[in-house]
C-alpha cells in the first residue's frame, strides 16, 4: 500500500514537473520571440534612417544654414538654436527641479502636501508635450503681441525638464542611507549643510542621469517649439526673436515636395538620433559606476 501510494506521488510529481518544464519553454519561446520581434523593428528602423541620411552627412551639413528649396544648404542654424534652446531649459529646470525634489525628499516626506506636490509632479511628467507648447504660447507669445523667441521655446522645455529632475532628485536622495544623514545630524550639523555636502554628494550620480535623461528627451521635442520658438531660416544668436532647431526643420522638411529639403531632414534625424543615443549611454555608465562604488 506504501509503495503504490509512493509511485502515485512520484508520477504526480514527475507530471508537474514535465508541465512546469514545458511552461518555462513555451515562456521562454514567447519571451525571446516578443524580443526578436521588437529588435527587428529596430534594426528596420536604424538601417532605414542610415540609408537616407548617409548621403545628407557632408561639412556643409555643419557649416550652412537652411537652404531655400531645390537649392544645396546645412542645418547650422538649427543645431545652434536647438544647442540654445536646451541648453536655457537645463539651466532653467534644473535648479528649479533639484530644489524641489530636495523639499519632497527631505522636508515633505510624510507629509500631504508633500503627496500632493509629488501627484501633481506625475500628472506634468506624463503631460503631452504640445499641451505645455500651448501653455507657454499662452504665458509668454500671445502676452508679447505674438512674438516667438527662443526664450519662450526654452521656458517650454524648462517644463519638460523640470518634473523629471523632480522625480529623479527626490528618488536618488531617498535611497541615501539615513545613517549617513542620522550620523551628520548628530554631530550638529546644519540640515541645510547636511543636504549639500552629504546628501547631494552621494545621489549626485543619479541626479545628474535625470539630468542627462531630460536633456535627451527634450532634444527631440517638436511640438512645443513649434508654439513658442517657431522658427527661422537665417543664423540668428538673438534669444528674444524666433530660432531654428533640429525637430522643427525636420518636421518641415520631411514633408516637403523637395529632394534637397528631404535629404537634409533624414541628415537631422540621423545627427539627433546619434545625440540621444550618447546621452543615453552616457547616464547609464553613470548609473553603473554609482552602483560600482556602492558595492
């Protein structure tokens, strides 16, 4: 009776595990296919975007304005004024963000407010993009007679920037140990000089990936610019007037009648893609080399 009830166990559990083998399989096979499927589109993707662009990459391409159409030409104005216009976002979202993030991770942690303020941060880190274009055209277009400048493109994608420096700052110092911030404290240190010089110096790696991740987000952002920036085909430097950039001439270009215009505008898309990629690659070593240090 004993062994008949242990072979009954046996093939049951030999039964399980045969289902169970099989299961992992089929997941594994579902798993890779789902991965195969979305790297060949990948792939598709980057190879189509060489293949046109390759022949639109030349020094003119770095050296000359926007061209009128079926004449020859480059995206120098463009690259300056999406160099301006990001670079002005960073240093406007930026501290902005830090401080923030420092006041939900430090002083508004348990409290309602603090929910609040992180709740609406959520809400203007998934906002669509042209939203805040319509919104800043609002504030600082319309109130201007209708003026673009790259000043109001800059306040727009400071408001891209700004709740992902939010989010990213109040993350990284929550991970801070509360030993190192206990231990300071104890010593009587200020909680001011605690934040600077202990806690900003152990998430400044993360804070500087949400950095780096916002910058090569709002690299590609078109909808926004073209509600306050709006654009210019001449070199201007004049951050009160309209500027060109890369997302703008491109969306332009790509759906003009024009071969020369086209070329150009897969030429952009290449450089910019190239961008992002760095950045991205960028923040993760530097996301590596934080978790390195910490083990």
């Amino acid at each position: 009776m004993a062994a008949a009830t242990h072979d009954a166990r046996m093939r049951t559990a030999d039964a399980l595990y045969r289902r169970r083998r099989l299961m992992n399989a089929l997941a594994m096979v579902l798993a890779c296919s789902a991965a195969a499927f979305g790297l060949f589109f990948l792939g598709w993707i980057l190879w189509t975007l060489f293949a046109k662009a390759i022949g639109g990459i030349d020094w003119a391409l770095f050296t000359q304005d926007t061209p009128p159409p079926m004449q020859e030409g480059g995206l120098r104005n463009a690259f300056f004024g999406s160099a301006v216009m990001c670079l002005m976002a960073i240093l406007i979202g930026t501290p902005l963000g830090v401080a923030a993030g420092t006041w939900l991770a430090e002083y508004g942690a348990g409290r309602r407010l603090g929910t609040v303020v992180r709740f609406v941060n959520d809400i203007l880190l998934s906002a669509p993009s042209i939203v805040l274009g319509l919104f800043v055209y609002t504030l600082i277009v319309a109130q201007s007679g209708g003026n673009f400048s790259a000043l109001a493109g800059s306040v727009a994608l400071a408001f891209i920037v700004l709740p992902v420096v939010v989010r990213t700052t109040d993350e990284m110092l929550r991970l801070v140990p509360g030993q190192m911030r206990e231990a300071a404290l104890s010593l009587g240190v200020p909680q001011w000089k605690v934040i600077v010089q202990v806690m900003y110096r152990s998430a400044s790696a993360g804070i500087i990936t949400g950095v780096l991740l916002a910058l090569a987000r709002i690299s590609g952002e078109t909808a926004p610019l073209l509600f306050t920036a709006f654009g210019n085909q001449y070199w201007s430097t004049d951050v009160m007037q309209p500027m060109a950039s890369v997302p703008v001439v491109m969306y332009q270009f790509a759906g003009s009648p024009y071969e020369s215009w086209q070329t150009l505008a897969w030429a952009g898309a290449l450089i910019l893609a190239l961008f992002v990629l760095v950045v991205s690659l960028l923040a993760r070593a530097l996301l590596v080399r934080k978790r390195i240090a910490h083990d």
